[in-house]
C-alpha cells in the first residue's frame, strides 16, 4: 500500500518553504478559531433566548438560517480566492467576523443578531474553503494532502471541544454579549498575524499558466468526471456524519435508555476517538498508504461498525464502538476532499469550493432526511441508511480509482 515513487507532482502556491511554514502555521491558527466560534451558539441559545424575550426553538431556527451563509460562502469563496488569493480571502473573513461579533455585542437587536449571525457563518465558510486552498498548495503528492488536511481538522476539533468550558465561564462571570466579544478579540488577533506574516503566494491565473506550459497544452476547465463524482461521494458521507451527529443520542438515550450524562460521555468518547484518529492516521497513515485504498477500507468500515452499533443493547458494548466508530470516520472527511482535489493536478479555488460545498449541502440534507426516516420508518431504518450510503461512496471512489489508472495508461 506504500506509494510509488512516481506519483504526479502538484504545483505549490507558494514561493519557498519558509512561505510553506508560514501558511500551514496560519491555516492551523484559522481553524481553531474558526472551530471555537463555530461551538459559541449551542452555549448561547438559553440565555440569548431569555434575553430576547423568546423560546430557545426560536433561537436555534434564526442560528440554523445563518448556515446557509456558510455554504453561499463556500460555493463563491472559489470564486473569491481566484481574484484575491487565499491569504487575502482569509483576510476578508477575519474582518467580516470582527464587524459582525462587535455589532452582535453593541446593537443587541434581533434584526442585527439575526444578520449578523449570517454574516459569521459567511466568514466561516470564506475561512473553510481558503484553508483547504492553501493547504493543498503546500503539498506536492498524493497522500500528502490528505495527511495534512487531517492534521488541519485536528486543530479545529480542539477549538470546538475547548469552546463550551471558555464560553461557560465567559457568560457565568458576565454575559452572553461577553462572548461576542472575546469572538471579536481572537479575530482581530487573526488579523495582526496575517498582516505580520509576509507570504508570496502565486494567484490562479499564473498558476495555471505554468501547469500549461509544463504539460505543453491548454489547461482544462477545473470541472471533470472524477471530480463530481467524488463531491458525490463527500456529498453522502457527510450526510451518514449527520446520521451520527442527530440520531446517535436519541437512540442512546430514548431506545436503551442511558442516562443523560452517560450519553454525554459516551459522545464526548467519540469525539475524542475522532481527534485522534485525525492526528495519528493523518501525520503517520495517509502519507504513506494509497488515498483510494484507505478511503474505501474505512468507509466499509464505518459502515459496518454503524450496522453492529444499531443492534447494541448493553453499555459494555456500547463504550468501544463509540471509540471505533470515531477511528472509523475520522480521516475519511479530509481523504476524499484531498482524493477530489488531487485528480486537478494542482491547487484550484474553484474545485475546492465546489467540493467543500458539496459537501456543506450534505449537512442541512442529511439532517432533514435523517429525522424525516425517523419520523416514518423508526430511528433504526434511518440508522441503517448510513452503511447503504457508505457502500455507494465505496463504488463512487473505485470509480474515480478506474479513471485515473485509465488517463495514467493513455
């Protein structure tokens, strides 16, 4: 399963190692900060509620509605980024988040709540898709990236986990308008360590021009076969993700009747298992395995270890599925948005875009059809979609594998 020696070389973005170093250290930076204000809103919703005069369901309806800003960020932040670059757009969303986190805690009025809330998650969504965009450009071979962006997922894991115990303190000792503020400092911090970081990054445009003059022929749009099918395939991953992320604790709790503070260990068992699942397999795994090869073997995987879980009745059984649940998936996200971007041959902000908002789509889809399955055929069926789905994203991948080896031959 070691790579060959003569995997297709990428084109980096940026100028010397030193650059390398700088935009893997700010990307890592982004995404801890972006994984803490991501975790703000399930801390706020009661008291934001109270102080509003409404009930949490309100709350949660307006928070949900600012989603969508992060996936019409993503969708253009390609777009953005080939104007800009990734450095740039990076930026832009440090600011949006500075303004938007300072309205929210100035002017707290549900219209300004509301649109600011929307203008965070954009923010959010500019921050994801330039990451990954970077990320990709400092790596020259496949498995490389995958390895990297897994590493890069770590970081946004810890400032989700380290968020609610920060947060609770914050409201606590003052208010939930508290928050926003802090949100504000850390992004403003962002800000001065992007202007202090000097880096040459090389836009789209003269990327593509060396990538065609390498190849000795005119440079192809970045939309291709391999390329859809596997936002495809991110696209039903992330929606059994979902399947985990809604239907795990009701079925814990409601079917075997776990008590509640067991079920938060047990989900807090397999969110750690995930972490590190991403740091050890992303630094010591994927740069040494076949991307395809990995992804298909942990995607069965996961599919069975869903299947197992759903027939579970006993905690002793319960506690090391949860943790092989989470090794299970936990670099499967990072694999096929690296394996996607990998068939390009190069860094692209557009390809990247559109697969992380393939992706993002899975999750308000995945939400919606978990709980609507539920709902009509019982918490179990919509469980067991999961491992179906996880079996197609396995032919989607043995696809995308075909292709490949056929352009290699030709």
């Amino acid at each position: 399963m070691t790579e060959e020696a003569g995997s297709p070389q990428q084109k980096l973005i940026f100028s010397t190692p030193h650059d390398v170093r700088k935009a893997i250290l700010i990307t890592f930076i982004a995404f801890l900060f972006c994984g803490f204000q991501a975790a703000i809103y399930g801390m706020t919703t009661v008291p934001v509620s109270k102080f509003f005069g409404t009930l949490p369901e309100t709350i949660v309806k307006y928070d949900s509605f600012g989603m969508w800003g992060q996936i019409l960020a993503m969708g253009t932040g390609g777009f953005v980024i080939a104007r800009i670059r990734g450095k740039n757009t990076l930026l832009l969303a440090g600011l949006m988040m500075l303004v938007a986190s300072t309205l929210i805690a100035l002017f707290p009025v549900l219209p300004v709540y509301i649109s600011m809330s929307f203008l965070c998650n954009m923010a959010i969504g500019f921050a994801l898709v330039s990451c990954y965009y970077m990320t990709m450009g400092t790596v020259r071979k496949e498995g490389e990236s995958e390895g990297k962006l897994a590493i890069l997922n770590v970081f946004f894991s810890a400032g989700f986990m380290i968020s609610p115990i920060i947060n609770g303190f914050v409201i606590d000792s003052w208010s939930w308008r508290a928050v926003f503020v802090l949100i504000a400092a850390m992004f403003a911090a962002f800000i001065a360590i992007l202007l202090f970081f000097n880096i040459s990054e090389m836009a789209d445009d003269a990327l593509k021009e060396e990538k065609k003059k390498e190849q000795g022929e005119a440079t192809a749009s970045f939309m291709s076969v391999p390329l859809v099918l596997t936002a495809v395939a991110f696209f039903l991953f992330v929606y059994v993700e979902q399947i985990m992320n809604n239907l795990n604790q009701p079925r814990m709790q409601v079917d075997l009747g776990f008590d509640i503070k067991v079920v938060g260990a047990l989900v807090t068992t397999y969110a750690l298992s995930q972490m590190v699942g991403r740091l050890v397999f992303g630094k010591f795994l994927l740069p040494r395995v076949k991307v395809h090869k990995y992804i298909i073997v942990s995607s069965l995987l996961f599919g069975a270890f869903i299947f197992i879980f759903v027939n579970l009745t006993s905690l002793s059984t319960v506690i090391p599925f949860m943790v092989l649940l989470g090794l299970a998936n936990s670099c499967i996200y990072p694999s096929i948005v690296g394996y996607g971007l990998d068939q390009i041959g190069h860094a692209s902000p557009k390809a990247t875009s559109f697969i992380i908002t393939c992706g993002s789509i899975g999750i308000p889809v995945g939400t919606f059809m978990s709980g609507l399955i539920g709902e009509n055929f019982g918490r179990t069926k919509a469980m067991l979609v999961g491992p179906v789905l996880l079996v197609v994203v396995v032919l989607l991948i043995f696809t995308v594998r075909r292709m490949a080896v056929k352009r290699e031959v030709a």
